[in-house]
C-alpha cells in the first residue's frame, strides 16, 4: 500500500497533483519537479508557465493536413519544396515528426488523429477521413494531382483495419496505395522476431545491392 506524501504547503500538493497527471510521471517525480521549479528564479518558472498556456490556448491545426501548426497551413503543407503529388497517411502529429527526422521523405502528410478501434468505440466517422477524400478528389483539378497515398499506420490489428478501411475507400479514385516496409530492424536478431514480422520480411524481400 502507497504511504501518501505529506506536503508542507497545499500550493504545492496542487501543483504535484496536476503534474502527476503527465504521462510517466508519478507523485515522488511531481514532487522533485515542483521543487525544482520553485527553487528557480521566478521569470523562469513564469517563462514556462506563460508557455504552456500559449501553447494550449493558441495552438492551431493544419487546415489541410491537420497537423499541428501555428497558421493555417503548416509549414509543410506550405513549402514548395515537398511533393505535393505524395500524401503519407499517419495517425497522429508524432509520427510526422518521427518521419521527418528521418529526411527520407518529401511527400505531405495527412493526420487521421487517430484509428478505427472499435473496443474505444472509434469508427470512421470519428476521424479525418472525408477531408482525405476531398483532397485527393479536388487535386485532380490541379498542377499537382495526387498519385500515391502511403499509409503510414502502426502494424497493430488497429493499424491494419484503418488501412483496409482507406484502401477501399481510396481504390475508386486510380491513386497508387502503398504502405511503409515492415521488417527485421537494423541490428536485430532473426531468432527474436516475431513469426508475422519475420514472414513479412521475407514476402517483402529487396533485391540486394
């Protein structure tokens, strides 16, 4: 059983508990943070929490791509620079990060903001799929018409009913489908993986160079 903490001061039992409520923090964490933050100098914790909230109050979604952004278009929707006959479907804002710190890809992106689960009863209608669909109906009328969707969706049952779902929605339109490679990682061990990641790798076999 938890021996429950007993704080000094209620301003900071309040401010632990809010803390706590992060993901991966727990209460002793909470605790050194709180203590942390109140033996800086003042501005800085004021710095911090003038973030936050500018943050949550004023942070805006792509009104194409739906991911986070401080305008209307984001900066990769925005530029020139990226492709805009490639659109990479993900589920959420951190897996656009995690595929541009690669610099691998210069496609746009779509964020879904989520996927069908039915267990958390998350359907279709509950995630940015329309908008996909009238991107890639409306680019056809444009210099830049979209020509390949990846689906960049995690490889859980989840992952895969999304895909199976946008796949039948998109195939109407003659837009190429393509998903991301899914294999034995870099420095891994044959003997570790798992009989589905392992087959995968073998039915999705390259060429070797």
């Amino acid at each position: 059983m938890l021996t429950k903490l007993n704080y000094p001061s209620k301003l900071i039992e309040q401010a632990i508990d809010e803390i706590a409520k992060l993901p991966g923090i727990g209460k002793k964490s909470a605790l050194r943070m709180a203590l942390h933050l109140l033996k800086r100098d003042e501005k800085h914790t004021l710095k911090l929490a003038e973030a936050i909230v500018a943050m949550r109050t004023q942070i805006r979604y792509c009104e194409q791509c739906h991911n986070i952004s401080d305008t209307e278009l984001c900066g990769i929707c925005a530029s020139n620079k990226r492709d805009k006959t490639l659109i990479c479907v993900v589920e959420d804002a951190r897996d656009v990060l995690a595929i541009e710190n690669t610099s691998q890809y210069r496609g746009l992106y779509h964020v879904l903001g989520g996927i069908i689960s039915p267990l958390e009863g998350i359907g279709p209608n509950d995630l940015k799929i329309e908008s996909l669909i009238n991107r890639i109906t409306s680019s056809k009328t444009t210099d830049s018409p979209i020509t390949e969707i990846i689906l960049g969706l995690s490889p859980t049952m989840e992952g895969d009913t999304t895909a199976f779902y946008l796949t039948k929605r998109i195939k109407p339109f003659g837009v190429k489908l393509t998903t991301i490679a899914r294999g034995i990682p870099i420095g891994g061990d044959l003997e570790y993986a798992d009989e589905i990641t392992l087959g995968r790798s073998i039915v999705s076999r390259i060429a070797y160079e």
